[in-house]
C-alpha cells in the first residue's frame, strides 16, 4: 500500500498498515493490481482497510471542503446529527479501531474487554452511520483547490459557496 498521510499523522508506520504485512508474492500482487486495481492483501484485512480507507477519505474531506457541513441533518440510533459531527464521530470511531489494530496486531498488547467490546461496537455503529450520510458526501464536495482555480479563471472578487443543493454569490472574504 502506497504511503498516506493520515495514517502518518496517526503515527502509523508504513509497514503497519492494515495490508502491509505480506511481502512475498511480489509478482503476482502487482499482475492483481494490473488487473484488479488491488491485490489479495486487501482482501484479508477488510475491516481495518476500510478504517484506515474511511478515515484517511474523511479527513481529507474535511480538509478540502468549502461547503457548510452543518446545514443538513440525519436520524441515527435516536439522535440527530448534522454531516460534520457525523463526520467527526465516524472519525474518532475509525480512528480507535486503527489504534486498537495497531496495539493488539503489531505490538501484541490485549486492551481490557470492556474496551475491545466499545471500539467494536463504536466502528460498526459509525460504518452504519457513514452508509446514511455517504450519498450527500458524494455530492457536495468542492475543493478549495477548484474554487481558487476557478476564481482566477473569473477573475472576480466574488466567489460561490455551496448551501444545500445551491450556489450561492458572496462579495468578497
């Protein structure tokens, strides 16, 4: 797996990443990327490749995004919440279960019952919870990268913000 800079700011090393711990086969996992777009490895650790897949995603969304994440809201297990503290939840939950992969699988430390139960049942809920808002994250993203190219392109003070399903004109910052 090709280094990524969210599991770097977790601390993780390359090597750690969920399908980084088979390094035989060196042939025949690049013909399955060639073919695949992946390879075997990432078949095996499905769950910690979708952590680490979902958070580096998120993070990265969050970063880039100039949209306002607060003005739509889901139901979930009784609660509402806005897509950004969606987010954020589904963040701290993937980001435990790659801290607890990462303790019990590479350092061979046992975490206390209770705790492996909660970092569990935290990760399904968030996977849950990603499946109800993952349709407006698809939609919604504007890069800041491709408002300021597209502001220099108009070459305008005035520039667009995303609110809803809209465009809205704003003067100036």
């Amino acid at each position: 797996m090709i280094r990524n800079k969210y599991l770097d700011d977790l601390g993780m090393k390359r090597e750690d990443y969920g399908s980084n711990y088979i390094r035989r086969n060196k042939i025949q996992r690049f013909i399955e990327r060639r073919r695949y777009g992946f390879d075997y490895r990432q078949t095996v650790n499905m769950d910690v490749i979708f952590a680490e897949w979902l958070y580096s995603r998120l993070m990265m969304l969050i970063e880039q995004t100039m949209d306002d994440l607060t003005f739509y809201s889901v139901e979930f297990e009784g609660c509402t919440y806005t897509i950004e503290s969606a987010i954020h939840r589904i963040l701290k939950a993937a980001k435990d279960y790659i801290w607890y992969y990462n303790m019990v699988w590479n350092h061979a430390e046992e975490l206390p019952e209770e705790e492996t139960e909660y970092i569990i049942k935290e990760m399904n809920a968030a996977t849950r919870l990603w499946a109800e808002i993952m349709g407006y994250c698809d939609r919604v993203v504007i890069s800041k990268r491709t408002l300021c190219r597209w502001r220099r392109w108009k070459k305008e003070e005035e520039y667009f913000k995303r609110v809803g399903d809209e465009f809205v004109k704003v003067k100036g910052r």
